[in-house]
C-alpha cells in the first residue's frame, strides 16, 4: 500500500548529536515500461541546476560525502527494543551469495564496486529471497533505471516535503510530489519524522484526508510517477546514509492511520495508479519497508486489502500488519522495535503530546 510508504507529506528532524558534515554538498524482471502504463514516460528528466550537495566523484554516494562509514565498527543499539542487525554480520553470513551476485555484475558497465558495494548487492539478494537470477536482473535494472534519472547526482535530505517548499525546489521530480500534497486536505495527512539521530524515518499517514477522489481528477499516471519517485529516493538516501553512519540495517516504519475513514473515500483508479508506481519502487528501492502498522482499522478493512491486492506488490502486503498500540502492548512493542516511546505520539501509545511532532529540519541543515 503505497500510501504509507511511498507518498510524500511532512518530514522533520530532532536536534541532536548528528555530526555528518552535508556539504550543501513482484517479479525482478519487470522493466520500467513493462509495469507502467502507456502514459508514463521514462525519458530522463531535463536538466536543472542541481540542489545543494551535488558532486562528481563516482566512487562515493553523494549523501555520504565526508561521513565516516560505521559499518566495520557499528554503534550499540539505541536501546532494548533496538533489533537491527549490524551490517558486517550479514555480509559475513552472506559473503557466498554477495559474491556470486557481485561478479555477475560486474559485467555491467555501470556498475561500480566502490560505491555498489557488498550492503547494496545485499539488499537485491534479501529483497529477492536470494534468487540468484532474481536478484540479478532487479540490480542491473536499477543501475540502468538510477543512471537514466541521473538520481546519483543529487543529496535531496535537505529537501522539506511540504508542498510549497516542494514546489520551489530546484529537483526534477519534486514539483509533481508537490501537486500530490496539495490534493491532501490537511497539512498532516502525510508526516515523515526522524525522531532520532540514529534511528531510522518514521511516516504517519492519515488515510481519511489523503483525498484520493481528488488525486484521481488532478494527477496523471507521470506525475504519480515522479511524485512515488522522489518521495522513494528521499527515503532511500536517508536510511542508506542512517544505516552507512551507524552500521546497524536501518528501516522505514509506516503508520497508517484509518480513523474516519469510510468507504466512499476510496477510488478504484487512484488505487490502480499508486499501485502501477508502487511496483516500479518495490524493484528499484529493495529493503527500505520494515513494516506498515495499519491502526484504528474499521471492520471492513479487509475489503481494502482485497481492492488494494491486486495493484501492490506481494512482498509489500506481506509487511503490513494491523495493530491496536493502545489495546495491546505486544502491538506497541512492535512499534518500538523502530521509534521509542518519548518520540511516538500518544495516540499511538507513545509519550510524545504534541501533534504534528515539533522537530524541525533547520536543526540539521543550518
């Protein structure tokens, strides 16, 4: 369900102890055209002054540009609750299947050791239940996908995902997240919130004003598209870096929040359309998604699943769990596995009283 993990809404971050220096500076298969629709264009996007952060040396990603990689030596976990596993353990786990996908790679012109090294040849092999050919065709899929978009080019952390700030940005991609913001009908219908330094993007989505009626009439297939892509990549650059800076596989959580929704807000064609994006992300961005909890779910939620099931890739449904945090404290548990209590709002059974969360991104990029 794209909704809680691939749209665009509000992101803030929490001041606090980050020290990176930010030089302001489904079947494997599919290509890009095979599971869009015939409005979608994948030409590369015209070019533009690049955003704050843009540089040129091929071996480095560009987010992680004078930051120290702690994936040999990674931190202590935030706290009991804390269940990432380190990095170098599952590379040394997988050393064997790293390196027969590895070497099949390097074939490809565009692939570079130095910066595709064993964690992103990895995420392909954990994504793809290590199906070596599986595996194999989604990264050299992305490689050719990530060079036509010319997305290695450019940090977008910085970029605030609100509509105005989104619609003023100098990044292709950004002003068609922004017409999907503006048909939201409040400003937190969709928040991304780094609550803290070395955890990993937490997005609350409330479903009863993401108005999909109104993005059925105002959006088309290309800008759900390049809305679903820029709100992907943004996510990606953050957990890859979180995960590069602390060492530990760091992923994204979802809240999806269905309180007053009902059923007349559903639209069948703005389904279809998240779901046509959602399967261009799912290859191209493998392991972001660690679990979308779906709360305050009417009774007739699994007619959602069954409408929703056949636009949204299986291995995304298969991360979706409906939770009831304030009911059941194996529910909230689960929830604490990603975000601690002192930074989850109360009325999912954190300590956190103020809505939205106050954390702005100016305490990072000063």
């Amino acid at each position: 369900m794209p909704g809680g993990s691939l749209l665009v809404g509000r992101w803030t971050f929490r001041q606090g102890k980050f020290k990176a220096s930010v030089s302001m500076t489904s079947s494997s298969e599919a290509s890009l055209t095979s599971v869009s629709t015939s409005t979608v264009s994948t030409a590369a996007p015209r070019e533009t002054a690049p955003v704050r952060g843009h540089h040129e040396d091929p071996d480095t990603w560009l987010w992680m540009k004078d930051t120290k990689s702690r994936i040999e030596h990674p931190i202590a976990h935030v706290d009991e609750h804390d269940k990432r596993p380190p990095v170098k353990a599952l590379i040394l786990k997988h050393r064997h299947e790293i390196d027969q996908l590895r070497a099949r790679l390097e074939g490809d012109p565009l692939f570079n050791p130095r910066k595709h090294d064993d964690l992103w040849v990895m995420r392909f092999l954990f994504s793809h239940r290590f199906h070596q050919d599986n595996a194999f065709n989604a990264a050299q899929s992305t490689l050719a996908f990530r060079e036509e978009h010319n997305l290695d080019h450019w940090d977008i952390r910085h970029i605030e995902v609100q509509a105005h700030a989104l619609l003023e940005a100098d990044y292709p991609f950004a002003h068609a997240a922004s017409k999907m913001y503006e048909c939201y009908d409040t400003e937190d219908t969709m928040i991304y919130y780094i609550p803290n330094t070395q955890r990993g993007v937490v997005g609350f989505l409330h479903l009863a004003t993401r108005n999909q009626h109104r993005m059925a009439a105002e959006l088309n297939d290309q800008d759900y598209f390049e809305a679903h892509l820029f709100s992907t990549e943004w996510k990606f650059q953050w957990l890859d870096y979180l995960t590069r800076s602390t060492g530990l596989l760091t992923k994204y959580l979802s809240i999806a929040d269905c309180q007053g929704v009902n059923r007349g807000m559903m639209n069948k064609e703005s389904k279809r359309q998240d779901g046509a994006a959602a399967k261009i992300m799912e290859d191209k961005y493998p392991q972001l998604l660690g679990t979308m909890v779906v709360v305050n779910a009417p009774i007739w939620v699994n007619v959602v699943f069954a409408v929703i099931k056949p636009f949204v890739p299986k291995r995304l449904l298969e991360k979706i769990n409906v939770l009831k945090p304030l009911k059941k404290e194996r529910d909230l548990l689960a929830l604490q596995e990603y975000v601690g209590l002192e930074d989850l709002p109360t009325k999912y059974g954190g300590r956190l009283q103020e809505w939205p969360p106050p954390y702005q991104n100016s305490c990072f990029f000063s």
